[in-house]
C-alpha cells in the first residue's frame, strides 16, 4: 500500500483518489475518498468517488447509499455527467437503477417543469482551496465506516433542487428517448497522460467528461501542438457518431478524470428504437461540426461573421467511404466540396501514371478550379478514408456567389494559387523523368 500524503487541497486530494482507484488501492483512495466527503457532501463527486472505493471493499450497501447521494447532489447541481456515472456503477454494483435514471431524465428532458428555472449564476471568484488530510492507514475499518454514515446523515439532510440547468443535447430529448440515452454510457476512471482518444484512430465512440481536464492534441513529424482543453461538462468525440472518420487529434489526460463513454454501435440500435434520439444526435452532431467549420475555414470566414450561418445552410452534408472520385479530371465539377471532416487527395494523371498533388483536410475546399475558372478539372480527387463533406452543387453555387461576392474573390484567389501549384508539380515531375533518360 502506498504512502499516505500530508495535507492537499481538494482538487489535488480527487485527484490523488481516482488515481488510487485505478491502480488497485481502494482502501487507500477510501482514506482519501472520506474526508472529503465529509468536508464537502454537497459535492456529487466527492460521493461518487466514494461510492466507487466503498464498493471495491464490499461494503456494497454503504456504496449503493453513497452513490445514491451522488445521483442526488448531481441533480442539485445540475451535474448530469457525475449521475449518470453514479448510475452505472449503481448498476455495476448490482443495484436496481431504474428508479434514478428515470428521475434524471424527467428532470433534464426537455418537457422538464423544472428545467431552465434556475438562472445561470455569476462565476465564483478566485479563493483558497479547502484543504483535507488523508485518513491515517491505522484506521481500523469500523472508524472509516462510522465516519462515512456521520457524513451521509449530513448529505440527506441537504435541500433537493428546485430547479435544474439546461444540458447540451441531453435536454433536447423528450423523457423516453432521455432515458434510453442515459442507458448508454459506461464509466471510467483515467489517470493524467492516459490517452483517451488516439490521432488517426477509427472513431467508434462519443465522451463526455464529467470530471477533470483532457488536451486535444495534434503531432506531426515536426512538432506537438495542443489545439484546446477540455472541462467539466464537455461532449466531444462526437463525429464518431457521423462518419468512420479517423480521429484527427489525439485526446491526452492533463490530469485524471471521470469520462463517460458511448459506442457508435449502441448509439445506433438506440435511434432505432427511439427516432427522436436519432434526429437529435445527427442534428447536435451537425450544428457541433459546422460550428467548428465555421470557425476554422479560409473560405468562410471571407464571409462577414452575421452571413456564415445562412451560406452555410445551402450546402448538403454527404458521408463518402475511401476511395470515392468526387472530382474527375477531364470533367466538369458538379460543385464545391467542403471538407468537414476526414481527408482527400488530390492527383495529375499523365500519360505513365498519376501525381499526387495535394492532401487536404477540415475547413479546405476542392472543385473551386473548375468552378471559378470555368473549364474542366485539372485533377482527379479522391477522398482517402471515410469522411464528411459539404457540398454546394454548380446551380447552387451560381446563385451563392452573387449574394456572396467577396467568396467569389476569395476562392478565384485559391483556384489560382492551386492552378499554378498543380502545373509546377507537374512540370517538376517532368524535369525529373528527363533527367532519369540515358541516352
């Protein structure tokens, strides 16, 4: 058994007890696990924590209270992710969860009578931490108990909710479609520098952190650039759900975490049990992923800010496997492409063989030449692995850019600049294969 620390604040003190959780040391993680509990019941993961380290030293009913608790002050804070957690171990335990989870989402949905009632409060201001000691590992095992029963009468005493906070895509479902979403998620416990999501992976599963700090990382041959951070609170992963699109970034543990987690595979035979599930996933998933491009793409942004919205709602979302000729060479463009997620390439063909030109992602665009210069591709273009894309079709588009002037410019400006590059390339292969001639 490890050492136990001196005193940390509780921040540090939940940090220190899931990673004892996760490395096999329940006992130690329930010396920590208590204290806070007791400094702190109003906390939904303090319990759930401590219901966790309950449970793996049997004390199973006393873990089922504890984890009850946790459901309880979840909904006094609107803390949806923590309950839902609390539920699955609930149900992990061998505990009848029926009863909570239906009270969670009569609570969330969006038909809810007390959801949206409270209004949002100010943000706290900087303070010291509390802080709390570990339990010394001479406890005996009664005194630990009797402590946490001291604390659970604390936390049943506290008020219920009155109210509840409005939750992304969870309160945007009507109580049964909620309910069989809440069904879905498993739980787990990572330490910091875990990977939960790894760059170029096929993306299987949807996240929501419901406790601690994950990095969205990028890496290259050259460099490792961290692209955001991730709260409590946060969905992510969510294109999982849209396409097989590998992951474009890697999702790093800053620091350890409760993360829950749904598989493509049960969100799917979910929807077609319950349709509204289904229209609200796509539709949650959708606006998420034209957010995003609507804050990272060249081309859009070339649009003023109150008229992105609108353009971007002429374009149709299209999910392509590998391999799919968007673009032919020789062709007439049958529109602009958008890349929302995944990656395409783009090739030369000559006579013996093909070029690659270019490999494009997110926020780019392809089709512009042809489109803007007025004749046929120069290029082919493929998707490479499953992805999403936009597209504007040619009769669309006519009409787009006379509403939309400055995007005409900007993609002529593009359509140039990758003409230009495309015919170097070539003329750069060329030169190469004459100086491979022996004469």
């Amino acid at each position: 058994m490890a050492s136990s620390a001196s005193v940390r604040d509780t921040v540090q003190a939940t940090d220190e007890v899931i990673r004892l959780l996760v490395a096999g040391e329940p006992r130690q993680a329930l010396c920590w696990a208590a204290p806070l509990a007791q400094l702190d019941p109003a906390h939904p993961v303090h319990w759930f924590l401590l219901g966790c380290a309950l449970g793996k030293q049997n004390h199973v009913s006393q873990a089922i209270t504890a984890l009850g608790l946790a459901v309880d002050r979840g909904l006094a804070t609107s803390n949806l992710p923590v309950a839902i957690a609390a539920c699955e171990r609930l149900r992990e335990l061998g505990a009848d969860n029926a009863g909570s989870v239906e009270r969670l989402a009569r609570s969330f949905a969006k038909d809810s009578k007390i959801l949206g009632a409270r209004p949002d409060a100010p943000p706290s201001l900087p303070g010291q931490r509390s802080q709390v000691s570990p339990l010394p590992e001479s406890t005996k095992e009664v005194e630990i108990l009797a402590l946490v029963n001291a604390a659970m009468e604390r936390a049943s005493a506290l008020i219920d909710a009155s109210a509840v906070s409005e939750q992304p895509l969870f309160s945007s479902l009507g109580v049964k479609a909620l309910q069989a979403l809440l069904g879905a998620f498993s739980v787990q416990l990572i330490c910091s520098e875990d990977v939960l999501i790894e760059q170029g992976a096929p993306g299987q599963e949807a996240f929501v952190l419901a406790r601690g700090e994950l990095e969205v990382v990028r890496s290259t041959e050259t460099e490792r650039v961290v692209l955001a951070r991730l709260g409590n609170g946060t969905l992510f992963g969510e294109m999982a759900l849209l396409s097989r699109t590998p992951r474009a970034a890697s999702v790093v543990a800053s620091r350890p975490c409760i993360v829950l987690s749904a598989t493509r595979g049960d969100l799917d035979a979910l929807a077609e049990k319950e349709p509204e599930l289904g229209q609200a996933l796509a539709q949650f998933c959708r606006q998420r992923m034209l957010d995003n491009l609507l804050r990272t793409s060249g081309i859009l942004r070339a649009v003023s800010a109150q008229e992105r919205t609108s353009l971007i709602e002429q374009f149709e979302t299209q999910t392509h496997e590998a391999e799919t000729l968007l673009i032919e060479q020789g062709q007439q463009s049958e529109g602009l492409y958008l890349i929302a997620s995944g990656e395409v390439q783009v090739w030369h063909r000559e006579a013996d063989g093909e070029v690659l030109i270019a490999t494009l992602g997110p926020g780019e665009v392809v089709g512009e030449v042809a489109l803007v210069l007025r004749r046929p591709a120069t290029t082919d273009v493929r998707v490479s692995h499953p992805s999403v894309l936009l597209h504007l079709p040619r009769e669309r588009f006519l009409e787009v850019i006379k509403h939309h002037p400055q995007l005409l410019a900007e993609l002529y400006e593009v359509a140039v600049r990758r003409d230009e590059e495309t015919s170097s390339i070539v003329a750069e292969q060329a030169s190469d294969a004459d100086d491979c001639i022996l004469l």
